[in-house]
C-alpha cells in the first residue's frame, strides 16, 4: 500500500519555492546590494543603505583643520535610521532629467531673484537668465550629472518618477545622505584622512581646475590634478563602499530636508525642520574647495535656486 507520508525531498522543493516567491527581506539584504529599475530605456541603478545607527557630523577640529568658511554647524550627534533605503548609484544624469523635461515640459522658472541660473560664462561664474541645465556654460554630455536643478525641480522630478515606476521616489534627508556617505566609516572622507586620495574619488578645485580658470596657488588647493576643468561624466571616480560614485564633489546634490541647527541629543529618523529659508545640499562641488566634499560638511541654498554646480540623487524609502 503506497504510504501517506510527506515526501521530504517534495516537502523540501515546495519550501524552496515559497521562500522564493517572497522578496528578500531588508535585515537580510547586503549594504550596496543593487537593484536596477528601467523606464522607457533609462537605467536607473541604486544601492542598498540597511539601517543602522551613526556619529553625524564632525568635530571642531576636523571643521577648524578644514578652514570651512562657515560657523562650526556640524556638532557630531547619534542618529539612528529604524528604515533603510535604496539610494541611486549615481547623480541624475543628463539622460535621465532630459526625458523628464521633455515629457512634462517642465520649467524651471528664473532662479534666485528672477535673474536666471548661477554658469560660466567669459571665464568666471555669473548669473544670467541664458544658464539653465541646458546651458551651464560648459560642455555636458548625457552621461554628466545634470546641473541648474533646483530643489523645487528635484521635487517634480521625483514625483514624475513615483507615478512612472509605481514607487515612492524622493530625494534623501541630509541623514540619510552622509549615512550613506560614509558608509559605515567615521574618517573625515569615507577613504580615509588623506585628501591628496581624493585625485581617486572625486572632481573637486585641484590644479586642473585651478590652472585653467587662473588662479593663484591655494593652501587650499590640492597638488594633484584629476582632469576634469567642470562636471565630469558620472562613475570616472572609483566608489565609496556601498558602490555609490560621485559623493564627493562633481555635484552638490539636493536633500529633502530644510536647513537648521543639528540636535545635540541622540536622534531617529531626522527628517530636520518643518520649515525653514534654505534646503540643505551635500558633497561638494567641480567649483568647491576639498573642505566642501567632507562627509559631514554641510551646505544649502533657496529651493530657487539655479546653479551649475548644483544636482540631485534619488532615494527610495523602504
């Protein structure tokens, strides 16, 4: 008589398949596990962030040691990310906001003051109301970080792509942001304390940049050279250890939150003010001095703001 026993190899294959049928749960994903979502033929490549607790911020010798030109605003303080989140491996490029702008006819509107977007033009940064992101002053290909993006088109942007890809798409707190910058370090640069390394990193005011726009010799300015005069196409720096590239410079990056005073007691899940004058940005610039691509330097400029040293990184939430 055939036995009414369970198979244990059947057993076994139907376990398989109904944990595969489930995705992997967050505690189980790996920092800088990549997830790949397609639109209309853009790629768009993000990173696992797990949650985790960290030191944000920096201490006043590494701010003094820096010679930011800004008060001392970086107190260091725990914070604590109950939820984690897939950030963009890259800056939004050219490509990328493009299709947006062409979908949506989207404007920008007339930046700071109603006198246009902060570009190059005849040698020097100026603001005029010909410099938008389709004309910084400089050169761009679709593979360069998309630049004169304000907070306000940021926003739309990430909304645009919620409804495209049936998820929530926003830009990172400032949390979130050099949480995922460091990427579990606590140096002033997720590679170390060396700047002379950030020639490997990230295109930040070096000799290249400081040669070619004449100025005079900085103690500011680092003696390597990395080739790049303004943006440079995103990933011709090497990763930080989650695989994001171009944390440093290249691009400031938008964050959701409103500027304000950092907390000095342990946090979770800081989202920052509920209202406030400017939006904070991180990571530095092609234009910035090194001090600016720190991983707890912090910066920010009005919503309207239009400027070619100024992009976004999308963040979704898990």
């Amino acid at each position: 008589m055939r036995s009414l026993a369970p198979n244990p190899v059947i057993f076994f294959l139907f376990f398989v398949l109904f944990l595969s049928a489930f995705p992997l749960m967050a505690e189980e994903r790996k920092a800088g596990e990549k997830l790949v979502l397609n639109d209309a033929g853009i790629e768009y490549v993000f990173r696992w962030c797990p949650p985790g607790e960290f030191t944000m911020g920096s201490s006043f010798e590494e701010w003094y040691e820096s010679r930011y030109p800004y008060d001392f605003n970086e107190p260091r303080h725990t914070v604590r990310l109950t939820r984690g989140f897939w950030l963009l491996e890259t800056p939004v490029t050219v490509r990328m906001y493009r299709k947006f702008a062409e979908e949506t006819g989207h404007d920008s509107g007339k930046g700071l003051n109603g006198l246009g977007g902060f570009g190059w033009r005849d040698g020097k940064i100026v603001q005029s109301e010909d410099i938008d992101w389709t004309d910084p002053g400089f050169p761009q290909t679709d593979d360069h970080p998309a630049v004169c993006i304000t907070w306000e088109d940021a926003v739309s942007f990430c909304r645009w792509l919620s409804e495209r890809l049936k998820r929530t798409v926003t830009l990172p707190t400032e949390a979130q942001w050099e949480y995922a910058a460091r990427a579990g370090t606590q140096t002033v640069f997720f590679f170390g304390d060396d700047r002379e390394e950030m020639v490997h990193y990230g295109n930040v005011v070096d000799e290249t940049f400081r040669e070619k726009a004449g100025f005079p010799k900085s103690p500011g300015i680092p003696e390597f050279r990395d080739g790049f005069f303004f943006t440079s196409p995103v990933r011709s720096f090497r990763p930080n250890p989650w695989g994001l590239y171009d944390l440093y410079g290249n691009v400031f990056e938008s964050c959701l939150d409103w500027y304000g005073e950092y907390p000095t007691e342990s946090v979770t899940d800081p989202v920052g003010p509920p209202v406030g004058q400017y939006r904070t940005n991180r990571g530095g610039s092609w234009d910035f001095l090194i001090r600016s691509a720190r991983s707890g330097a912090r910066s920010w400029d009005a919503p309207n703001v239009l400027d070619a040293a100024l992009g976004f990184r999308l963040c979704i939430p898990e």
